[in-house]
C-alpha cells in the first residue's frame, strides 16, 4: 500500500463504510455497490453500531476480506490499510479476517438479503457502481438459509444441481429455478435476494418468474433452454454444505504466546472449560475454538508490536495445525471483546476489582411495578418477570402418566419426586396471555418426563396453541415462577401424596432458604447435615419439638426479626404445630436464643466457631447488575446429517425472525426458543436441540437452564424485551412464499409478456451443455438508412455466425456487422460500441441485404440456412409492432417515444 495515502475520515453516524483494493491504493466503495464483492479483489468493511442494543460492548467491528483470486499485491495493500485504520481507531476495535465464501456470521449480518461474489477485479466494481445493469446475462447460485450468497458461475446446464438455487439474469428477464430439493425457506430468502437485485440494479424495472416445477413452467423453461440448450442427462445432487458442529465449536484450548529471543513460543494453558483470569492484562493469547475460529486476545499492556503481529501469528498457527487458509481470525483487545468471546469463558465480568475480588457482589433491590413490566418490555426481559405473578394459578401434577389437578391450598407445595403443570394466566395490554411452566424434579422417572411434554402438548392444543412453555429444571425457577406463589414455594424430598398434598414430615428436617422478598423466596428441602449449609444463605431445621432459624455469615437479610417474620409465612407450607418455638442460630453454632445449637459439624473449628463452605456464585445466582452487561445472542437452527447447527445472527432485530424459521435466543440465565409458525417438522425437535446447545456450550453452561418455547405471535415482554424495537403486528402483515411469488412479477407483467421480450432480442439456443464460449444473442435486423437497404441477420444451425469464429469476444460481439439489442438498449453515450449514433440506436449496420425482421419475409436472393427459434407465440412481428415503413412515416416525436419505451432513446 502506498503509505503516504492518507487515512479516510471516518463517519461515526454511518453504520457501513466499505474500501477496495486500488493498487497501490484503497478507495472508498459507493455504497450503491454495498455487497456486491469481487473475487480480484480485497476489501475493508468498518461497522460501527449504532443502536445502544446492537453494540458488543461498544466496539466497532473491522473485517480484512480476501477474494479466492485476489493477488499478493491486493492483499499486501488491505493489509497495511487495516493495520494503520485499526491503529488510529484504538484498542475498542475488533478485527476480523475473512476469506471469500467462508466469511463470519458478524460479516454477513451486514449484508441484508445476502452477499454477491461476482468475477472481475476493481474495473469490474466501478462498472457496477456506475453503469446501468441492463447489459447483463450471467447465471448465480444462490445459497444459504440465514445468510444468504450467491456465486456467478458459468452459463450451463452442469452448474446446476437438485438441493440449491439458480438465478439466470438476462438483464430485462430474471429467471429463479429452485432445486426439486430446495426448502421452502431457501426458496423465500432466494426470491427475497432476487427481488433486491431488481430493485437495486434495475430499477425495479426488471420482470421476475420462478421455476419451481419444470412441467408448470412451461415458458420460462423455454427461455431457459433458448439460453443454456437443452439439458441432457439429470441434474447432479445436492452438495454437502461446510457446515460446523455445536460440538466441534464447544472444543477451545487456550494458548500463551510470547517471544523467547528469536523464538516464538506458543504453550498451551488450558481447556473447556476457561475461566477470565487466565488472561493477564501484560500478555498475549491465542483461543483455538475447535479449528473453526482462532481468536487473538491482546491484554490493555501488551505492546504495540504484539498487537500489529497478531494477525501474522494467527495465520502462521493456522498453518502449523493444518487448518485451511480460510479460517477465521478475530483479533480483540482487553476490554473490547466480542459477545461471542466472552461467551466462551465460564464466567465473564466487565469489572476488573471482579476478578481480584470474586466474593464482593452489589444486590440491588427491585421494587416490581406492573405498569412498568408491560409498558418497558426491555425491564420485564432483565428481570424475567412478565408481571407480579399476581395472575391466575393452575397446577397439575402427573400420576400414572396423566395429570391431575393439586388443590389450590396445596398451591406452592412441589415434590422433587414428581413432575408438574403450572399454567399461569395474565392479560398485558387487555389481551389474555398464557405461560405453562414444566417442573420436573430431581427424583422424578424418565417415564413421568416424558408424560409431562405429552399433557403439555394436550393443553397447548386445548388453548389454540397460545401457550408459551416454559422447562423448568427443580432449584433453577426463573424469578417469574416464585413470584406466583408469592414467596410460599416449598420443595419437598419423596413423592406426593394421591391428591398433590406434601409427603408427612417427620424427625429431623432441614429447609434451605433463598431470596430476599416475596416474589423472589424458595424453600427447598435438603439432606439434614452440616455440610448442607452455606454461608450465604438461611436454614430451618425442623424437629419434633422446636424449629431453628441458622444465619449464614454473607447472608444478605436485614435484620434476624425480619426474618422471624417472614418464617411465619413460609411455614405455612410446612407446619405451624411443630414450629411453635423458633430459636435463631448464627455461623458460630451459638444460639442468638435460649437453646442448644443441635448439628453437629465434623468441619475445620476456629476460635470463633465452624467453618461453612461458601457456596460460588455459579450461573444460578449471577445478579442482575452482572447479567445486564452481557449481550443476547440469536441463532437460526437447523439440523444437516441430524447435528445441530447453529447460524449466528448479530446486531438482530424482529426482521430477522422469520416464520419459516426455528431461532434460538440466549440471554445467559434463559433460553428462547421461537418458532415461526410454518417451521414445519423441526417444531418438535426445538427443545432437544435447546438442550443439546447447553450440552455442547464451550463454557460448560448448566443442563438445568431454563428453556422457553414461544410462538410466533405469542412473545411474552421476557422475549420481546431483547430486541431494540418489536411491532406486535407484524406477522398480521406478513406475505406467505406463494404471495411473494405472484407479487414479484407486478403488474401486467405475465409470462406471456416475458417470452415475447426474448423472443424481441432472440437468444440463440445453446446446442450443447459442454460448448466452450458464451452463449451468442441473436440481433435486430436493422438497415442503415432507410428500407431500400435492409438486411438480414442469418445464423448457421450449430450456431456459428458465417461472419465469426470461436475466439471472437462476447462483449464485442457482432453477427455479419450486426450488434445485439441488448448491446444499445439503456446504454450511456459511453457505453456505446464505436461507431454507434447514439441518436439512431435502431440503425443496426448489416452487410447484406434483409427485412428489417425476419418475420416480415426475406429478400436475400441467398438466404442463410434457417435460424433456430423458439416455439410460435403470439408476439408482435418486430420490436415497434410496425414494419420499417410505418415506422419512419411517424412524426419525429412519436419515433422517440416508442425508442424510450425500449430503451433505445
């Protein structure tokens, strides 16, 4: 790169700026050619979000993309120019290296409704970018079912196969063939990226027809054959797409590289699962996640020449593993990292006093107000409460693989031997809204899980499919489910009784009790033994004769009477008779009351009494203030070969939910799983593939997490809250494929009317799918100045002009002295072929003597051999619907008129 280029100014207010290679130079991309990327070349993409909601910590994000054919020397220029950008942008930057057709989810969420490689080098962008597209014949394949590309490749028949989707571009006439096994969904997005090419690149002026059955689409196989000959033999099958595995993303080692003299030395520290404080902030690291992504983090006191030899060191351990070239590489800074960085890393905290300080923690204490929930969607999702849990409340819980209903006043009263049905009632907005929670206990069978999604399913029907349904692992409720028992939920060990009831209690039982208020207190049974308890929290222990009330030493209450009185409202779920004298212990054994402490603790003794373990501050009992800063994540799902594969959609909106879609949504304490209401089949896989996405999680996220099943049309504020902007009308007004379909040809635009414009510029039929060239058009027959000279375009029948050869070029093509329509139509005045009077663009210079159509009869006393054509349709017998004669006798004005309505003005 010449570096004496100086650097661009950048646009904080626009969220996309794009350079390509210019050697020695990088120019900036008009953002009309935005997506559009050329394999001889190498790009810059800078994006800096602009919605507080989109940001990953505030970072900008920085990619360095290579074309499959771009030289040493286009590379070695975006190379120098991203380096010296990142330099002046700062360390809250995030680099990211990718390579044609192998690009991140980051990149391509950029780039709606997909990306377009396209041959050429930088000549070949500025011609985009600046010349009208009507010149256009090119055939692309499009693939993808989130991220949507589309690849030119060569005009025949051998490019196409069964699984993906093709689009031949003829300029005026754009053809979309879907593969006999080509999903619904693919078929959607493909139609959604040819519908953007017209309107982009066209003008919206171009006419779109859709093969999905050869035998119902008659004419525009037609046209398709005219261009690329008959198809001989069948097409190929689908090929397998490159897909990566959750399991294959969940394996990361962490690596430390430093320089020893001359050498350098790459070591490996750790594995799955990785905890924040192996990184130091004077040190450098590499993160192989499963050789699918090489990250390089880069601490706030590394130095300036580590930083600059991150990019190098990445590709040279890409090397050294045998890992192809194309894979990616994300540069971070301290301080700076992406969502999916942190997100490898059990536990991620913004706070550097965090890591030297693990035990301080903040609470924060939230007052619920309903009119808040449901008008702030965006609190309701922090705080995963829809409302106060002040609804209504039904329970079930299952018995010989039916349910049965639990009588109101054992309400709050679980078993961690059974499995229950919680079916919550509530109206937002003056509409009734439902939430079914499944609570399966520790202790419950296989047998009774299994009953417990079959009678959901039964009453998901019986509400017309309105309910959201949430999975609910015994000890990880979401804040929601306490609040509707209003702090009174009690799990029990053992099974219930045969109407729901508690199991008896009897001799010496311990309660472990967690929560601050009402909507946020459980009680849970647990063995009745000092190893029990923990210093953070408060324990009942319950005998015949007396219960006491044990403090743990970091348990945050207010006051040992405040609890006293809210033991009264617990032990309504356990007994009265039996909790008639209540004494209160502290941590060191010693009674705050008269009385005995009675466990006895075989535990490490100090001066000032035993030594409880403090319980860690797992996933469970992160704090709103911690979860707050960690950003969602949105995932499209789908299953190839039956392993899970997930597509990242980053900086997501409701845009990008789609109904053909099942979307995973992961906000570290839950997980959403959206399923559009045409997903098909895949519906009933959701929650498994839920389960698997913990299962396979680099950083060993709990089985027990919640899981969130919600409909399309059902999302409750805790969902809805996510997204930056949510219009609950959306899908009122959403087209189905076969609407987008019959909408994408406009009106007046009928098949009919698409075979008669090929039929104006007459493709010649390719006679073989192996033919070497391109496929030649068939001109106007023109006249130079009037009809006494009219000629006569001929055509030999293998297709070959008298007048040319095979090594004639096709963009210069000429059929004896003639130039193809689409050669003059909408072309600028330096567009033109030489020669060409851009005030006479019909003239077409001929040779011999002809009509000015074929159709009107011929007057060559030597007529070529006759032309293939297409089959006979009802079109008009030349492009003015008059003859030559007609033509000219109109007055000047109305010549032109009719030359605008074709392009030739």
């Amino acid at each position: 790169m010449d570096i004496s280029q100086d650097l661009p100014a950048i646009d904080s207010h626009r969220a996309l700026q794009i350079w390509i290679t210019e050697n020695p130079k990088m120019l900036p991309l008009p953002e009309r050619a935005h997506g559009n990327f050329f394999e001889e070349c190498c790009y810059v993409v800078l994006h800096v979000p602009q919605s507080p909601k989109a940001t990953q910590g505030g970072s900008s994000d920085l990619h360095y993309w290579i074309g499959k054919e771009a030289g040493a020397e286009a590379r070695e220029a975006a190379v120098s120019f991203v380096q010296r950008l990142q330099e002046d942008l700062g360390d809250q930057t995030v680099l990211r290296q990718e390579s044609q057709g192998h690009e991140s989810d980051c990149f391509h969420s950029y780039f709606h409704p997909g990306v377009i490689y396209r041959k050429g080098g930088r000549a070949s962008a500025l011609k985009l970018a600046e010349t009208s597209m009507y010149n256009v014949q090119r055939l692309l394949h499009i693939r993808g079912r989130k991220h949507v590309s589309a690849t030119e490749v060569a005009l025949s028949w051998n490019s196409f196969n069964k699984g993906d989707i093709f689009l031949l571009d003829l300029g005026k006439v754009m053809i979309q063939w879907n593969g006999p096994k080509a999903s619904i969904s693919e078929k959607a997005r493909a139609l959604t990226l040819t519908r953007s090419l017209r309107d982009r690149e066209r003008g919206g002026r171009a006419q779109i027809g859709v093969v999905d059955a050869e035998n119902e689409a008659t004419d525009l196989m037609r046209i398709m054959e005219t261009v690329l000959g008959r198809r001989s033999g069948s097409l190929c099958a689908s090929v397998p797409r490159n897909s990566v595995s959750q399991l294959q993303k969940g394996n990361v080692r962490l690596y430390h590289v430093c320089e020893k003299g001359t050498d350098l030395v790459v070591q490996e520290l750790a594995t799955r699962p990785l905890t924040q404080d192996l990184l130091q902030e004077d040190g450098c690291y590499l993160l192989d996640q499963g050789g699918f992504k090489i990250y390089m983090w880069h601490g706030r006191k590394s130095s300036p020449q580590e930083k600059t030899a991150a990019l190098s060191r990445a590709v040279g351990f890409i090397q050294a593993k045998g890992y192809p070239n194309y894979t990616n590489v994300e540069v971070v800074n301290d301080g700076a990292e992406s969502t999916a960085f942190q997100q490898l890393f059990w536990t991620w905290s913004k706070e550097l006093d965090r890591k030297k300080h693990p035990g301080k923690r903040k609470l924060t204490q939230v007052i619920l107000e309903v009119g808040k929930l449901h008008t702030q969607p965006e609190l309701a999702a922090q705080l995963r409460m829809v409302d106060d849990g002040s609804g209504k409340v039904e329970v079930w819980y299952i018995q010989d693989l039916q349910r049965q209903p639990v009588d109101p006043k054992h309400h709050g009263q679980l078993c961690s031997g059974n499995c229950y049905l919680v079916l919550y009632t509530y109206q937002r907005l003056g509409r009734v809204q439902y939430i079914l929670y499944l609570w399966k206990g520790h202790q419950s069978t296989v047998e009774d899980v299994k009953a417990l999604n079959c009678n959901a399913e039964e009453l998901d029907l019986m509400h017309q499919g309105a309910l959201v349904q949430g999975h609910v692992t015994m000890g990880r409720e979401p804040p929601h489910f306490l609040a509707i028992f209003r702090g009174r939920l009690v799990v029990f060990q053992g099974n219930a009784g045969s109407k729901g009831e508690r199991p008896p209690i009897s001799d010496t039982r311990l309660f472990h009790v967690q929560g601050t208020e009402s909507h946020n207190t459980k009680t849970v049974e647990v063995p009745a033994r000092a190893a029990s308890l923990t210093s953070r929290d408060v324990f009942f222990l319950i005998t015949s004769h007396v219960c006491y009330l044990w403090f743990g030493k970091m348990a945050v209450i207010g006051t040992s009477v405040r609890w006293r009185g809210r033991w009264s409202l617990t032990s309504q779920g356990i007994t009265r008779k039996q909790c008639s004298r209540v004494r209160s212990l502290s941590t060191s054994g010693k009674p705050s009351e008269a009385g005995p402490p009675i466990l006895v603790t075989t535990g490490n003794r100090t001066s000032g009494g035993y030594v409880y373990p403090e319980e860690e501050l797992t996933e469970a009992r992160r704090l709103p203030e911690e979860v707050s800063s960690i950003q969602p994540r949105l995932f499209e799902c789908s299953s190839h070969s039956g392993v899970l594969v997930l597509t990242e959609v980053v900086f997501f909106g409701q845009e990008d939910l789609d109904k053909y879609d099942i979307m995973l949504l992961d906000t570290c304490q839950e997980i959403f799983l959206w399923l559009g209401e045409a997903a098909g089949e895949w519906k009933k896989e959701a929650v498994a593939w839920g389960h698997e996405y913990l299962r396979t999680h680099p950083a060993d996220r709990s089985p027990a997490t919640p899981i969130v099943v919600v409909k399309q049309g059902h999302e409750p504020a805790t969902f809805t809250g996510w997204f930056v902007t949510w219009d609950p009308y959306k899908w009122t007004n959403s087209q189905s494929y076969e609407e987008m379909v019959g909408g994408s040809l406009g009106p007046g635009s009928a098949i009919s009317e698409m075979t008669a414009e090929v039929h104006n510029f007459q493709l010649t039929p390719r006679l073989s799918d192996d033919r070497a060239g391109c496929p030649m058009l068939l001109a106007f027959k023109g006249s130079q100045d009037g009809p006494e000279n009219e000629q006569e375009l001929g055509l030999r029948v293998d297709g070959e002009s008298p007048s040319m050869n095979h090594t004639s070029s096709c963009s210069g093509l000429t059929v004896n002295g003639s130039l193809p329509r689409e050669r003059l139509m909408h072309q600028a005045l330096e567009d033109l072929p030489q020669g060409v009077d851009p005030a006479r663009k019909e003239k077409f210079r001929m040779d011999d003597t002809s009509s000015w159509d074929r159709n009107l009869g011929s007057r060559n006393p030597h007529p070529s051999p006759p032309t293939p054509t297409l089959p006979p349709h009802p079109s008009p017998p030349n492009i003015f619907r008059k003859s030559k004669e007609e033509f000219y006798s109109m007055a000047k004005w109305k010549q032109q008129q009719e030359k605008k309505k074709l392009g030739f003005f």
